[in-house]
C-alpha cells in the first residue's frame, strides 16, 4: 500500500538551531514529492517539487533533498516566523494522468526566539 | 491578483441540512479538488475534476457532491447523509507540478 510517514510529529528549535524534518515514503514508483507549509487555519502554500532521487532544491532557509526512499528538509538558522506544519505529499506513477497525492499527517515546528 | 477563493470561511449547518462550499479560480487551471482535514488526519481527497463537465470520486466521497460546470468553480456540496461533516475543508487546483489551495471553510454542525 501506497505510504506517507513523517516525522518527527513536532518539533521545537531555538532561533538559530538548524535541524531536519524526515519524510519517508513506500510508493510503487514515484511521480513527484512535494513540500508544503501550512499556518494555523490556512490552506497549505507550495514550497518544492522534487522528482528523482538526487535531487535538492533551496529557498531562503529551506533545502529539500530526495533519495530512493525519503526525503528531507533542512532548516537552516530557523527563525520563528519559519513555525509552521510542513507537510510532504507524494504522487505515485500508478495515479495515471490525475494528480491524487498521498499525503502525510506533517510536522508541526514551533521556532522560539 | 490570481488565486483560489473559498466562502465562506466560516460556516454552521443544522443536522439533516445541505450546505454548500464555494471555490472559484481565476489562475485558468483545469483541475480541481477537494479535501477535507480533521486533527491527527492527513489530507483526504473528497473529489477531483480535471475538466469542465467531468469529476470524480476520492477516497471519501460519500455524503458529498460537486458539480463543475465552469472552468473557474468547483462548489461542494455536503449533504445530510454526511455523518461527520465537521472539518477544515481546502479546495485546490493544480498545474503540472504543483498545487495551489484555497485558505479553507470550517464547518460546524450545531
């Protein structure tokens, strides 16, 4: 079955304090993998897409990277307007021409100052 | 400025009544979609179209309705026969390697 596993659940960083937040995916072959913020009661924004393992993309504080079975975004010198859930998203090959994406249940960062 | 407009934001239903959650585009996007979100839940796709006059079900489709007559709307209907329609309900369209959403509906059933 087709899978989205983030983690950690939550995290909390002092300003400044670089770290990583993890997501792991089972798919039988992988389409695309996305990267989202969501704020409290708002629609999630795009951050990146990332198609084959290898790839990294940056902005601003944010670098997400892919491998074969998870991906990552690092989180350089966060800063408390970075608190947000991120949330990662994957489309599979076997979705044929629609884009259903199986989404994960994200992580919740809370940046201190 | 181009972007996805849900109403209202805030919304109440009474039990055994229809309500019905706008979404209209304006970034010329062919598909369309609907999800709803409930706490410790992920994303949850109620429908999808990806053309005008053509739509079809999610994973949790049952209790709801859409029509898609024009490009630039996509409204959801949730029905009585919905046992748990409260959530946060994001509407989103897509072009090829991203989606763009909406800032979301809450719905109370009172």
């Amino acid at each position: 079955e087709d899978q989205v596993t983030q983690s950690p659940e939550a995290l909390r960083l002092q300003e400044g304090e670089s770290s990583s937040l993890n997501c792991s995916y089972t798919v039988s072959g992988l389409r695309g993998l996305f990267w989202y913020r969501q704020d409290p009661g708002k629609g999630p924004e795009f951050l990146f897409t990332l198609y084959s393992a290898g790839e990294e993309k940056e902005k601003e504080r944010l670098k997400a990277t892919l491998t074969k079975k998870e991906s990552f975004l690092h989180i350089t010198a966060p800063k408390p307007e970075d608190s947000a859930t991120y949330l990662c998203a994957v489309q599979a090959t076997g979705a044929g021409n629609n884009r259903k994406l199986i989404w994960g249940l994200g992580t919740s960062l809370a940046v201190n100052p | 400025d181009g972007g996805i407009t849900q109403s209202p934001k805030y919304l109440f239903r009474k039990e055994g009544q229809n309500v019905t959650l706008s979404c209209e585009q304006n970034l010329n996007h062919d598909a369309m979609y609907w999800y709803r979100q409930d706490p410790g839940q992920g994303l949850r796709l109620i429908y999808y179209s990806q053309i005008v006059n053509d739509f079809q079900k999610g994973d949790i489709a049952e209790g709801y309705s859409v029509s898609r007559e024009k490009k630039e709307s996509f409204p959801l209907t949730v029905t009585s026969a919905q046992k748990n329609p409260t959530a946060f309900y994001l509407c989103a369209s897509s072009m090829r390697d991203r989606e763009f959403f909406g800032e979301g509906s809450w719905l109370t059933v009172v």
